[in-house]
C-alpha cells in the first residue's frame, strides 16, 4: 500500500520558491520515515488527486494533506480545493484510512477541531516551525506502526489507535467536549501508558521508578514543561469528569494518572 501526499506548494510553478522549498523538505522526510518500504504518491493539483481517490481500487496505507491552503482562503471546499475536501473523498470511500494534516493553525482552531471531528485522523503536524520535517517522519512512522499495537488497555482505560478515541469504563471519551481528548492529548496520554507500561515489564526498575518523566513525555512533542503541566491539568479534568459522569463519584483527578513531582504514574487499576 503507498503513501500520499498533497500540497499546493508543489506546484511546479509556485508563487513562492520559499513554499516549493518547504513543501519539498516535507515530501523527503516522509520518504526518509518510510525508509523505501512503500511507495510515496505526491500532488500539488487537489483536482488531480481527487480524480485518482475515486479510481483507485485499493486505499493508500496513509494520507499526508495540507489542511488549506492559502490559493482557497478558509473555504470548505466541496470540489476537492483543500486537504478538509480531500479528507472528506478520503473518508467517504475509506473510513480507516488515517490522515496526518499539515497546518499552520493551532490544535485547538475552528478548522483544526472540524477537520478532526469528521475524519479518520492520527496527528497534526505544525507547519512553519523548525523542526517540523522531523515531527513529520516521526508522525509518519507512528501512524503506520499502529497497524501492529490496534489497542491499548490499562485497567479502565482502553486506546484505539485505529480511531484515536479513548474508552474509559468502556464508554468513549468523545461523547461531550468536556471529555474528548484532543489530538496532542491522545498522543500524551498513549506516551505515558507505554513508557509505564515498559517500566512495569523491566525487572530492573523498582516500583517507586515506573513513571513516566516529563522528560519522557516531550519525547516527540515540541513543548516545554510548562506545556506538558497543561496538557496534563486538562487530561486529568477529562478523565475525572468522565469517571463522575458514569458513578457519579465527585470529581478524581488520580482517576487514571497521579502526579508526581516531575512526573505522572498510571494508577493501579480495579
């Protein structure tokens, strides 16, 4: 299965040489996390690959789309005229097909939240920063390795990296928007339930070690601590509010992760 990849700025004609130059680091640095192993299809016409999403017979193993483009504005383009519309073809004809977007706007933007509400997508990768080609390997070679680890549980607690939603007492977390989890908080949340879980499986780390760092949360995040206190205030809001929703408990922030100085624990399930 190959590996597709829009852009506008790949036009052979761009505007801006500065666009063509990023865009073109962007398509290396899938080719590099795809180490030769499937082919990379890439577009800078939306027309054109519209064209070929509804030919093909065989879904692509991932889509790498430029959520809008300038030449649009913020238009919802019905004509295939924004990596949204192309998401929109995308999901239509293969709903599990997974998307990282490619976006100048922050997670938590009008156009961000409905691209994710709608479609079938893994990550968001920030464009304009400098390290954005190695968040962008780094988001491709996570996308395509969850293939192989569908799901995720601890106690309560159950991941689907298929849909990136969060079950908790087997409800899904999406079901209020006091409780969903953004996309970086879903990435978090994964992160520190493996790096405990690894700890918990080492015979040579004692109990009083198996968390995970802040250190080891930033791991792949561009964020500082300040940031990681943040994401972590709201991630532990969502599950206690959850976990009230369906015992009617007041509210736990150790519902699921306790803080530690410098860094979290997965508590002991029931």
């Amino acid at each position: 299965m190959d590996v597709i990849y829009f852009d506008d700025a790949l036009n052979p004609r761009p505007a801006d040489a500065r666009d063509l130059r990023s865009a073109e680091s962007f398509s290396e640095a899938i080719q590099e996390a795809l180490q030769g192993r499937r082919k990379l299809i890439t577009y800078w016409d939306p027309r054109e690959m519209a064209k070929d999403i509804k030919a093909r017979q065989k879904p692509p193993a991932l889509a790498v789309l430029d959520i809008l483009n300038e030449n649009y504005g913020n238009r919802l383009d019905p004509d295939g005229n924004c990596g949204i519309a192309l998401a929109k073809l995308l999901y239509d004809k293969w709903p599990r097909v997974p998307i990282i977007f490619l976006s100048f706007f922050d997670e938590e933007s009008p156009e961000r939240f409905q691209a994710g509400e709608i479609y079938a997508i893994r990550e968001y990768v920030r464009k304009g920063l400098r390290v954005t080609e190695k968040l962008l390997r780094q988001a491709v070679v996570r996308v395509l390795s969850s293939a192989t680890r569908p799901t995720t549980e601890w106690g309560r607690l159950k991941l689907d990296h298929e849909t990136r939603i969060a079950y908790w007492r087997g409800e899904s977390m999406v079901i209020t928007k006091e409780t969903r989890l953004t996309p970086t908080e879903y990435r978090i949340v994964d992160r520190i339930v493996q790096v405990c879980l690894s700890k918990r499986g080492d015979p040579t780390v004692s109990p009083n070690m198996q968390v995970a760092t802040h250190d080891e949360i930033r791991d792949g995040f561009t964020m500082n601590e300040e940031a990681i206190y943040t994401y972590m205030k709201s991630i532990r809001e969502k599950f206690s509010r959850m976990e009230q929703r369906l015992t009617k408990n007041t509210l736990d922030l150790n519902a699921i992760f306790q803080a530690e100085t410098g860094a979290y624990r997965l508590v002991e399930p029931e």
